[in-house]
C-alpha cells in the first residue's frame, strides 16, 4: 500500500474514532439533560384540576332596561359560545390551515415535530412551528411566549393532558373561544361583532376564511390594518379548504369575490358616564377580577331612547352656546372655555336613572357633573323654601311683600335693619366705604329687574322667582325648617343655617335635586335612585336584584300643591319654555350670582330630571343674561320631548280633600261671590289665559315676567 493512502487511512480510523467517542458521551449526556429539564418541566406543570376548572377570561356585559347590550367591560373583549353555534365553514377553515390531521392524532403531529426539529438544526435555534391546535391552545391558555426547550416540553405535556381530560370538540371550543383576532377581540364572537357586526353564528364562508386567516398574525393578517396581506391569507385558506375536500371549486370562487371587511366609521357610544358610574360602585364590591373577568351579566335601568335624547339636546346646546361666547373670550384677549353641562333623568315612580350625562366628552374629562359636582343652586332651591312654608300653614294664596331689605351682619346673624334702599345712605354716614361694599357685611337681596311688586301670594312669588319674597319666607319660617324639609326630600349636602340658604347659597348635586324634585311629583314618595335592576354570573345564577325604595315623607295633597304651583313656574313664569313640551310639567328655574350656573328642574308625571350648565372654573362667567331660563330649560325641554316620544300625555292626578277657593290676588282674600269665577279660579290654578296677564300689566310687562330669573 503506498504510503499516502497508508496515511490517509490511518487519518481516517483516527476522525471515526473521535467521532464515536464524542458521540458515546455527547448523546448520553443530552439524554440526561433533556430528562432534568423534562422532570423540571414536569413539577412546574399546573395540575389536572387547574386543567378542569380552566375558564377564560369573559367580558362582562351591561345591558339597558329593555336588554339591549349597551357596553362591556374587559381585560379581554370575548364572549363564550358552544361548539353548536360555531358555524362548520369556520371550523373546517382552521382544520384546514391550523391542523387539518386535528381528529387523527393525539395532540401532536409527528411529522409536525419532525418540521420543527429541521428548522432547530438547520437555524441553530427554537422556531416555532409544527404547533396543532390542541399545543397552540395549551400555549396560550399556561405558557408564555418564550422560545425554549423548557417551554416546548411543557407545552407537549399539557397538550397530552388536554388531550386525555377533554374531548376533541371541548378542545375545538376552548381554541375557538380564547385566541386572538386583532383589534382587542378574543375569540370568533367577539371578533365576528368587531369585523362583521354580526354574530359568529351567522358567518358565510368568505367570512369564516376570513377570520381563520387572523391568528397566525393578528397585527399583520387584520383585515382592517392590511387589507393586501389579508386578502392573501384569506384566500390561501380557502385554497386550502378546496384542496381538502371541504369546499367545492365553485364555492371557493364565489367567496373569494367577497370583499374584505373594512372599518366602519366609529359609531358614537352612549353612556360613557353611566357605564363608569357602575364601574365605580361595582369594582369595590365584586372585586377588578371578577367585574372585568367573570362574564357577568349587568341588567340596568337606563333608557336609551331617553339616553340618546339627553346626549344629543345637551351636545348640540352647548355647540351653539360655545359658538355664541367665542366673541366675549376674544373680546377679553383670552382662549375660548368650553361651557361643561350635565344631565340626570330618574322614573318618578321608581327612581330608576333612565339617563345621564356627566359631561361634553367623556374622553376629555372623566369628572361626572351629574353626580359629583356640588355648585350653588340658585333660584332651584325656592321650591323647598316653599314647602317649608305650605308645611307651616300657609298657603299658595298667602300674601308676603316683595319689597326692598337691607341687612347688616352682626358677628353672629343678619339683622335687616331697612326696608328701604335709601336707607344705605345713612349706613355710609356710619359705615367705611369698604364695609359697605363688603357683601359680607352687608347684603340686598334683589331681584333679578332690580323691581319691586308690593304684595304677592306664594304662587306668584315661585313663579316669577321673587328673591325678597323667598327671603321674606324663611325669615318667618326659620332656615332650620327649611333644611328639614330639603333633607325629608333626600338633599344630603351640607346646607348653610342661613337666610341666605333660600336663594340658593348651598352646593347640592344634580342628582340630588332631581331626585327631590321627583317626590313632588310621586305625590310625596321619596324613591331611593338606583341604577341596577340585576345582575348575574356567566351561567345566568342571581347575584343580585334591586326593587325600588320607598318611603312616604310628604302628604299626597302637600305634594300636589307644590306640584301646582310648579306647574305656574312653566305657565307663567320662568320656566316659559317648557310649555314647548307639549304636556303637563312643573319645574323651577336657577341661576346663581355673576351667571356662573344655570339649572332647570323638572317633571311629568312620568320622567324627572335636571339639567345644569356652567363652567369648571366658577369664574368664568356664561354671560349677562345667561338664566336657568334661557339656557338650561331649553334643553330639558328638548330632551324631554325626545325622552317621551311615544309615550301618553298625562296630568298630574289630583288627590282627594283638595279644596278650591276663588282668591282675589291683590288682597289674598277669599273673593267676592259677585267675582267672576271661572277668572280667579283659574288665577289660583295658574291655567289663566293670558289675556288676563296682558290686563294685569300690559304686554311689556308680561314680556318681562316671562324672562325674569334670579341670582341671589
């Protein structure tokens, strides 16, 4: 043998050599570590009762008085459905490009592995691949994404526990229900809702390829974020489906002329503010996990015809309100504010909130003006001066003065020392100039004309918002009073002890004042607001139920007087516009000092509610005539007409022991018989014509009546 090739064989013996000592120990050795990482990954495994008790995460959902869905609340955008209400064209798409051997093998694909164990060696790395359905669904519902041999164990290992403890169609519904579609949908009915706007159910074959096409990569694949991408996706898996028998050729061209969805321009959510108004008393109470996890089902009391009407009468108002203020904003050399407004209607039998507002715009504030903000409520506040009042002893006819006053402070309380205006002159004799300008020092109640009409019953007073009158009142009846009877009626706000409490110097809340409002008009039953009637788990279990809440604080006939002469308020006074309604109503009319707020109050025997209009920033003025009159009832009444479309029109239900009587309305007395009845007594009701205002004061005067509101 020649020398080379004797050299070249000796060469060779030596590399098989190594090669056979280097495999001998190299192999054993990865044998060994495979298996600790397998024990490892074996003990970390989760247990077979977590397997059992596996749910996933459900959205729960919020549902309006009449069951529609109106919101939901997430970590996870999924709603579960069974396997029999997964159509078979989507099924059959994910056989088709997921794991088409999905019911002949045991969880693991054989010649997958084989795929995925090339790619290791060829890429010197873990690549995924290979994965069926049931690996991807163990992935996702126990592992995270890592890439290791460690992760791919376990994943192996869950899947033939998946495999053993659930049925092929369990797994198919687990997988179906818990991957991921893109734009925040988890599971084939949520994303069917967010691509198609129907139910999975009703899915054609386009449609099913479709979604099929998304989970490989759902940023990628969305339909909505690269249509190119997947278009081709889509019809790879219908060319799929036609390879496989599940599809016929004729089929697949049909579908693939279905064009892709594309987004819908946003449609605008109702009830943002009522949504996180549940969120925030229902999150303390059932905990994050279970109200954004569980797949609860929250049945509340809102009414989204009247909901719609709220949101669109305060929207389009406080456009035009802006538009009109930007002028004054340049004029002042500063940037325009936008006004802020909020709304709240309850059930006057019941107490259920059937609309609310808490702001323009939900994604710019958060801050909820019907529940939380607490300002002066103004002239708003007379009616339960006025009850204080009729609860005393008087009556609707009883005579009081509208007259001037004058009060100093004396350390301790107010004195009125004057009913005469020329009386500042002797006080600036014995007063500092800055004393007698000082409103805490000295106060004038006047009303909103700067006019005084001498005497005036308490109808009259009410509904032209005499401020003297209001002041005249709860001096006689006392400020305690008062504040008893805004507290029978459920106001809950710290009330000032104060004379100056009768035109509204308090903060109250909207909703509070609503709900006062509404048990005038409930014949004296005060209802506790709610706004869930119930709610229950994901497998339709109670959790619980509300009733109404009632309690009887006022007299049916004490109620239907201030009912009454409310309803004068809206007929002849300054709540003229809502006689626009169409149907019978009582309300009251606020605005507070410097036009910082206005308020409407009012009622129907069905439908209470409130409306308030003003700046964040109390400084901020709306503008000189800028009365509860003028802007907020405008869009109570605008709302209203829209919250009760449909709905009959009724009068308030007069109760038994109601006596009438004809009332002379300048002297307070009871009327001559020789007085012509039908006149006076519709004088009394507050239904007289106005031919007898024009009478009583000529058409200038009534005009004014007409617009006239009170600051304090």
């Amino acid at each position: 043998m020649p020398q080379k090739q004797k050299n070249k064989n000796i060469k060779n013996n030596r590399f098989f050599t190594s090669a056979f000592i280097f495999l001998a120990v190299f192999i054993p050795l990865c044998i060994i570590a495979l298996g600790i990482i397998a024990v490892k990954a074996i003990e970390s495994l989760p247990s077979i009762g977590q397997l059992e008790n596996y749910t996933p995460n459900l959205s729960t959902k919020i549902y309006d008085k009449d069951n529609n869905l109106i919101a939901e609340l997430f970590t996870e955008k999924r709603t579960f459905v069974s396997i029999s209400e997964i159509p078979l064209d989507l099924q059959n798409a994910f056989f088709a490009i997921e794991d088409n051997d999905f019911f002949q093998h045991w969880g693991i694909s054989t010649r997958g592995i084989m795929r995925a164990a090339s790619r290791i060696f060829l890429k010197r790395k873990i690549a995924e691949g290979g994965s069926t359905i049931t690996q991807q669904l163990a992935k996702t519902i126990f592992l995270t994404p890592e890439k290791t041999i460690s992760r791919k164990i376990k994943e192996m290992l869950l899947t033939i526990q998946l495999e053993k403890n659930y049925s092929k169609d369990e797994i198919l519904q687990f997988y179906i229900n818990q991957i991921y579609f893109g734009s925040g949908a988890y599971g084939a009915q949520a994303a069917s809702k967010i691509y198609f706007n129907k139910d999975v159910e009703d899915l054609n074959l386009a449609e099913s390829a479709t979604l099929a096409a998304i989970p490989k990569s759902p940023n990628f694949y969305n339909p909505f974020r690269n249509q190119d991408a997947s278009q081709r996706r889509r019809n790879t898996v219908l060319m799929r489906m036609r390879v496989l028998g599940y599809i016929t050729p004729e089929q697949e061209e049909e579908a693939l002329k279905v064009p892709l969805p594309v987004r819908r321009e946003a449609e605008k959510d109702s009830g943002h503010y009522f949504v996180e108004f549940l969120r925030i008393m229902l999150e303390p109470k059932y905990g994050t996990n279970v109200l954004f996890k569980a797949g609860l089902s929250i049945y509340t009391t809102l009414d989204m015809q009247a909901q719609t009407a709220a949101e669109k009468a305060l929207s389009e108002a406080l456009d035009k309100f802006d538009e009109s203020r930007a002028s004054a904003f340049a004029k002042a050399g500063r940037e325009p504010v936008k006004v802020q407004g909020a709304l709240i209607a309850t059930d006057i039998k019941t107490g259920a909130i059937r609309a609310m507002v808490g702001g323009r715009d939900f994604k710019e504030t958060q801050f909820n003006r019907a529940i939380q903000a607490k300002r002066q409520a103004g002239s708003a506040f007379k009616p339960f001066v006025y009850l204080a009042a009729i609860e005393a002893g008087f009556t609707a006819a009883t005579l009081l003065e509208d007259e001037p006053m004058v009060f100093l402070y004396n350390g301790t309380n107010w004195d009125l020392v004057s009913r005469d205006l020329t009386e500042l002159e002797n006080l600036a004799e014995i007063l500092p100039e800055e004393e007698l300008i000082d409103t805490m020092k000295v106060w004038i109640p006047l009303n909103y004309n700067r006019k005084f009409r001498g005497p005036v019953t308490l109808r009259t007073a009410l509904a032209l918002s005499r401020s003297t009158v209001a002041v005249e009142t709860i001096m006689k009846v006392t400020p305690i009073k008062v504040i008893r009877a805004a507290r029978k009626l459920g106001i809950t706000t710290p009330l000032s002890n104060s004379l100056a409490l009768a035109l509204g110097s308090s903060d109250v809340t909207l909703q509070e004042m609503v709900s006062a409002y509404a048990t005038f008009g409930s014949g004296g039953v005060k209802t506790k607001p709610y706004v869930i009637n119930k709610i229950t788990d994901k497998d339709g279990r109670i959790l619980e139920q509300n009733v109404p809440s009632q309690s009887e604080v006022l007299s049916p006939q004490t109620s239907y007087i201030m009912t009454n002469m409310l309803k004068s308020v809206v007929e002849r006074g300054s709540g003229w516009h809502a006689r626009n309604l169409g149907r019978p109503s009582a309300g009251k009319t606020g605005t507070t000092n410097e036009y910082s707020d206005a308020w409407y109050i009012g009622y129907t025997p069905q439908l209470a509610a409130g409306v308030w209009v003003g700046y964040d920033d109390r400084s901020i003025s709306l503008g000189d005539k800028s009365t509860g009159g003028n802007i907020a009832c405008p869009i109570w009444t605008t709302f209203m007409k829209g919250a009760l479309a449909g709905k009959p029109i009724i009068d308030f239900t007069q109760p038994e022991n109601i006596e009438w009587a004809l009332i002379d309305p300048i002297t307070g007395l009871l009327a001559l018989s020789k007085t012509p009845g039908a006149f006076l007594e519709a004088f009394i009701k507050g239904t007289a014509p106005t031919q007898y205002y024009n009478q009583a004061g000529g058409d200038e005067e009534r005009q004014g009546l007409l617009i006239e509101e009170e600051g304090f």
